[in-house]
C-alpha cells in the first residue's frame, strides 16, 4: 500500500472513530441523566423523527440506496488496501532487438537481505522493490545494541548498494536504507 493511501486511511479512520466515540459518549452521558433526569427517561429521538417514515413508503428506499452507497465505498476502500505500489519483476531490456531482461524481484531482494545480514551487528534485514518514480529498493536494518552505526552505514552503501546497483545494470538506481539501532537486542552472555 502506498504511503498517500496509508495518511488517507489513518486521517478518515481517526475521524470515524472520534464521531463514534463522541456519538456514544452523548449517548451515554444522555441515558446517565448528565442533561437532566427528564430527558434520561424520553426516547432519545422526538415523536416527529420516529413516525416520519410511517407514511413514506419511499424512505425504507432511500435507506437502502444510503446503505448500498456505504457498501460500495466500503468495497472500494478494501479494493484500495489490496493495491500496493510492490512490483514482482524488473524489466533490464536496454535493446528489445538484444532479447529481454527480467529480473525477479524476489531474487534481488534475497540477495540483498543475505548480503546486508553478513555485516556484523545487523541482526535482521528486509527488502522489497516498489515502482515509485520508477523502480525503488527500500532495505530496512535492524542492529544490535552495541553497533557501530556510521560502519554499518557505510559498508550497506559501499558494498551491498554498490552490488545491487552492479546487478541491476544501473550506476543510479535508487535505493533507501532505514537504520533500526537497538530494534533487537544482542544475546545477553551470563556468567556462571
């Protein structure tokens, strides 16, 4: 899932949820008698509202298109989560006369997980490509608590971007690197 999909979903979630949470809140403070005792005992909508649709046989309708509507967006959001911006294959082909490059993606991201793993004090590495503003690898790290952050970074830069770069056929293809320092924790040695 993209990052705008991810600051949408978080934005209309929030807003949901504070409606709701305000809505019962009333609610209950209403039932709780915070508004008076004589409103704790009436129905919570006046007479007009609850008999409004006694005589419009068109309302029970317009409740089901309203509901249908609510599904359809519904499905839509959950049509949006599936969609991601990862890509599965990388086209290599310089010269389509030459033949066709493909590169699984799978293949260079293990790759590129093996090699980042084999650097002391990195305890756990992840990698994906995703096409944004073309082909992307974004590598997240972990270390170790006792890691040197600035060798770490600097043989990720110098050897397994270098190296990707190198298969890829490409001097500039992007890459991001996240540093998780003290994201998990060396084995502790006891003393016995």
């Amino acid at each position: 899932m993209s990052s705008r999909a991810n600051v949408v979903n978080r934005v209309v979630l929030t807003v949901l949820g504070l409606l709701l949470l305000t809505a019962g809140g009333f609610g209950l403070a209403l039932s709780a008698g915070a508004f008076g005792e004589s409103r704790a005992d009436n129905p919570v909508l006046p007479e007009q509202v609850r008999t409004f649709p006694d005589g419009r046989p068109w309302f029970w309708w317009a409740v089901a298109g309203g509901l249908v509507l609510i599904a359809v967006l519904a499905l839509l959001w959950l049509l949006a989560q599936l969609r991601t911006d990862r890509t599965t294959r990388l086209d290599l082909t310089t010269d389509a006369r030459d033949g066709y490059t493909t590169l699984h993606a799978n293949a260079l991201t293990n790759a590129v997980e093996d090699e980042a793993l084999g650097i002391p004090s990195v305890t756990s590495a992840s990698a994906n490509v995703r096409e944004h503003r073309g082909n992307h690898v974004f590598l997240r790290v972990e270390l170790a608590d006792s890691a040197d952050i600035d060798g770490v970074r600097t043989r990720l830069e110098n050897e397994v971007v270098a190296h990707l770069r190198e298969a890829v056929a490409d001097p500039r293809f992007l890459v991001t690197i996240e540093l998780r320092p003290g994201a998990s924790k060396t084995p502790q040695r006891s003393l016995t």
